[in-house]
C-alpha cells in the first residue's frame, strides 16, 4: 500500500449519514481519486484499527482522525507505534508539536503574531479573579492548551467568574489551558481558513459564527463560505508555514484582524485539518502530487 488515508471509526462506516458525515466522507474520497490519479495504491481506515499492519504501507495520510482529543492517551500510544514501521504525514515531529497550543509561543519568538495567549499550567495554584485582576482583563476566552472543535471552550467576563471558577479549578488539574483576550473582530467579520500545500497557498474560506455565539466551528453552528485571500494574508501564512520544522506537506493558517486591526494568527493546524477540498478540488491533486513526488 502507497497510501493510507486516516479517519477515526465513527467515519469508516458511519450509522447516520447526515451533512457533517458527507462532507467527512466526500472529503477523504476527494483525496483517495486524487491520489488514485498518480497511480498510488490507496486506502481509507481508522488509526486505531487492531487489524491492519502499519509497515505495510508507505505513507499514513491524517485527515478526519477527530477522535484523537478525546482518547489522547490511547492516539499518542499509537502514534509512538506507528512512527517506527511507516512514515506519518505531517511527520511525528510536527504532529507532538502541533498538537499542544503552547506552539503558540515559539511561533511568537519566531515573530508570527499571534493571539495574546496566557498560559496556565496543569496543577498551578491560581483562580480566574487572580489571572483577571493581575492582567487587567475583561472579556477573554478560555480553552485547553490541547483540545479540538471548542472542546471546554468558554466565553468569560468579569462578572461571570464565580459561575466558571469550579470549572476551571477541575481543568487546571488534569490540563494545562490557555487564556485569551476577546477577540472582537472574529465575531464581526469572521475567520479565515488559509490552506497551503507543500508550501504554497492553494484556497482559503471564511468561517463566521452564528447569531449570538462566538465559536466559529460548524459544530456550533458557524457556517463557511469560499473566500479570496488578499495577498497580504497569504503572505501571513506562507510565512507562518515557513516557520514550521520541518516543513508540513499541508497545513491550514486560520488568521483575523485583532482588538488592534492587526493579522494574527488564531491556529495552525497540521494534524487533522478540515481542507475544504470541496471548495476547490484541484488542491486535492496538488496534495496528491506532493505526496507523489517525495
């Protein structure tokens, strides 16, 4: 096998077939004929599959393996098993990278601009009226430091802390979480998704949340719409991407105007990115022929 294309079990063969599981489903078929079409041998199926012999394909491709978050103990087992008997794309080391927020930080030394981000630490002694009255903050969005579609995702202000402080009390136990200034612009004009292949932008769309919420994610109803990237936003994630090492053969740069009307970046995402392949095709091709050429 050339190519095994990763999803988690509930999309191998899913009970319910609704928009979400199509979109998984048609996705992962864009990339299997993509790279059928380079004359790969392919296949599709989860990463925690018992069965199936890792050394015997030559590259593991992530695409919807969106259960990781959920079971990370068990995935990043798994991930130490298979990095010795094939090769992952995005690589291992990209993926341990990735997959903490703490990222964040180094991309920041690097000189990326990136959302102000708190950190605080699993088992650090501290509240939210603490972090609140040592900051000087108001509005701010609190998050695991390790999470996946708004998972513990809260909106906090000043005069709700008391609701949230138990919440966070039991969080900081067990995760490490990230505290981040409101990000008013997100809610008002949306966030852009930048998608680059080996290295080059390829399409964007714009994800905007729904009437009354703040999280962008079309779990919580955020809708997505094709997009135009100006050349300065593409400049951005190019030179977020090239920051990277080693470099990801896919990435997606999810980007907006801060409080201050500057581009920062929100997330990058290198594991298991949505690719919106069925916004734009060719991608897809451009993705199999990168994998082709390595």
């Amino acid at each position: 096998m050339d190519v095994v294309i990763l999803t988690d079990h509930r999309y191998v063969h899913p009970k319910e077939i609704n928009v979400y599981t199509k979109n998984v489903l048609l996705e992962d078929d864009l990339v299997m004929k993509a790279l059928e079409k380079q004359g790969l041998e392919v296949a599709r199926m989860a990463w925690d599959d018992p069965t199936y012999d890792w050394a015997s394909t030559k590259y593991i491709l992530f695409r919807s393996t969106w259960d990781y978050c959920d079971r990370f103990d068990e995935f990043s087992k798994w991930l130490d098993i298979a990095r010795k008997q094939t090769k992952l794309l995005n690589s291992e080391k990209l993926i341990h990278w990735n997959i903490d927020k703490h990222y964040l930080q180094e991309l920041e030394e690097k000189g990326v601009r990136c959302a102000p981000t708190l950190f605080i630490e699993m088992g650090q002694q501290t509240s939210l009226q603490t972090l609140y009255t040592t900051y000087n903050l108001n509005e701010t969005v609190l998050k695991p430091a390790i999470s996946g579609g708004a998972r513990h995702t809260y909106k906090l202000q000043k005069n709700t802390l008391k609701k949230y402080e138990s919440i966070f009390q039991d969080l900081i136990a067990k995760e490490a979480m990230l505290l981040q200034p409101f990000q008013y612009n997100i809610v008002e004009q949306g966030e852009i998704s930048l998608v680059l292949i080996d290295g080059r932008y390829t399409h964007a769309v714009l994800k905007v949340a729904k009437a009354g919420d703040f999280r962008v994610q079309d779990d919580f109803g955020g809708s997505v719409h094709p997009y135009e990237a100006s050349k300065e936003e593409i400049a951005f994630a190019e030179r977020v991407v090239e920051a990277c090492d080693p470099k990801p053969i896919y990435a997606r740069v999810d980007i907006f105007r801060d409080n201050e009307n500057a581009l920062a970046l929100a997330e990058l995402e290198l594991i298991e990115p949505e690719l919106w392949f069925r916004h734009h095709p060719v991608a897809a091709d451009i993705l199999a022929k990168a994998i082709k050429n390595l």
